[in-house]
C-alpha cells in the first residue's frame, strides 16, 4: 500500500517536471524564433580622380587619299594643340580611322547603297585620360579654337570616374550594416528586448549618383558625367531578440 502511494507520487512529481520543462522549452523556441528586420543605409561623398575626354575630327574629300592627308594633318595639329596646352603627349589615345563613302540621294534604298560614290567622310578620335581634371577640364574649353584653323572638331562630354571604388563599397556597406544594427537596437530597447546574433543579411544595390541627386534605379546607378558624387549604400538585416 505504501510502496503504490510512492510510486504514485513519483509518477505525479515526473509529470510536473516533464510538463514543465517542456513547457519551459516551448517559451524558449518561441523566444528563439522572434526576430527583428531592419534596414540600414550609409552615404559618402566622393570626388572623381580620373578624367577621360574625348573629341573626334572630321574631315570630308572627293578623293579617299586626298581625305585622308587632310585628316592626317588636322589630327596632328589638334595633338599639338593639346601638348602645347600641358597635356602629356603619352596621355593621348588616337583611334583607327573610321571612312564612309559619300553617295548621291537616290530614289530607293537599294539604289543609295550601289550607286556611284561622290566622296568620303574620314572621322579619327583622340581621347587624354588624365588625372589632372582641372587642366584637362581647362584644355576641353579651349580646344574649340582649332575650329577657327578650319579643323572640323566634335568635343564630347567628359566622363569622371573614382579610382578607389572597390574599396569605398566595402567602408560603406560596413557602415550601413552599424546603421542596421543601431535601428534594431533601438526598436528593440522600446519593446524591452535586445538584440542577439545576426540571422540573416541582404545587400542592396549601389547607387553612384550626382551629388545630392535622389536618382535610384533597380539595377544601380553609375554616375560618370559628374565630377562630385554620392556613394549610396543599403543592407537588409534581421536580428535574433534576447
């Protein structure tokens, strides 16, 4: 009789325990599972350290040597105009020549493209890419007084680019990820939690933007027609809550 009423409180004490450590695993999972999602963002301010330029000569003839000596030396004045300018002849690219043959309007299509020729147009570019932008900045402006000499020259639209990018997409998407951590921190605290490990972590896309520009786009921005840009960064980040 005595040893059944034992057993019986054994049993009844196993049961409490049980139902409590199960109950005290359940709370636990459940706690385990709350998360935070937060997303972080980060902007820095650069300045372009290299310059590419380009313009294009070119120069139209009834006869292909004929054009073709006139662009020579319409290509050599305009170098000379650049050294003579400060820039280093080294710093200077020039192209193949491009030539397309001039015909006569014709009626129908088929006709332009087999009927006589009446002359060539020869085009050949010259392209300084520098990393002193003020002069070559300078230098651009100018070089339309060779139109004057009767140089036949189209300057393009300069393009800006940052040598050192690879290294402040790494600062900034670690800038962004304290950001991340600092916002969840803060949701957190107002509910009485704090935040534990990283669970998950997502980059977005980098936008390199004219200064103070809101442009965004799916695939990312890649600003090169300014000289002063933004740097913009997003991550996506959930936390565990303890």
């Amino acid at each position: 009789m005595i040893d059944s009423f034992r057993a019986g409180l054994a049993l009844a004490a196993a049961l409490v325990l049980s139902s409590s450590i199960a109950s005290w695993s359940y709370l636990h999972a459940k706690r385990f599972d709350q998360t935070i999602q937060v997303t972080g963002s980060a902007k820095k301010r650069i300045k372009s350290d290299v310059m590419i330029w380009q313009a294009s000569v070119t120069v139209e003839s009834s006869s292909l040597p004929e054009a073709y000596g006139k662009l020579s030396r319409d290509v050599a004045k305009t170098q000379a105009f650049l050294v003579a300018h400060g820039v280093p002849p080294e710093q200077i690219v020039v192209s193949a020549v491009s030539t397309t043959p001039i015909r006569p309007p014709q009626r129908r299509e088929a006709e332009s493209l087999s009927g006589k020729v009446s002359g060539y147009q020869l085009k050949q570019s010259l392209a300084v890419h520098s990393s002193d932008i003020d002069k070559i900045s300078s230098v651009s402006r100018q070089v339309t007084e060779l139109i004057n000499q009767g140089i036949l020259l189209e300057s393009e639209e300069p393009q800006y680019l940052y040598t050192r990018l690879a290294e402040t997409k790494v600062q900034i998407l670690a800038e962004a990820a304290r950001d991340a951590r600092e916002r969840a921190a803060q949701i957190a605290a107002s509910a009485g939690s704090s935040v534990g490990q990283i669970r998950s972590a997502e980059m977005g896309v980098i936008q390199i933007t004219p200064a103070d520009s809101n442009n965004v786009s799916d695939y990312g921005e890649n600003d090169t027609k300014s000289l002063e840009k933004d740097v913009n960064a997003v991550v996506h980040m959930s936390f565990a809550l303890d």
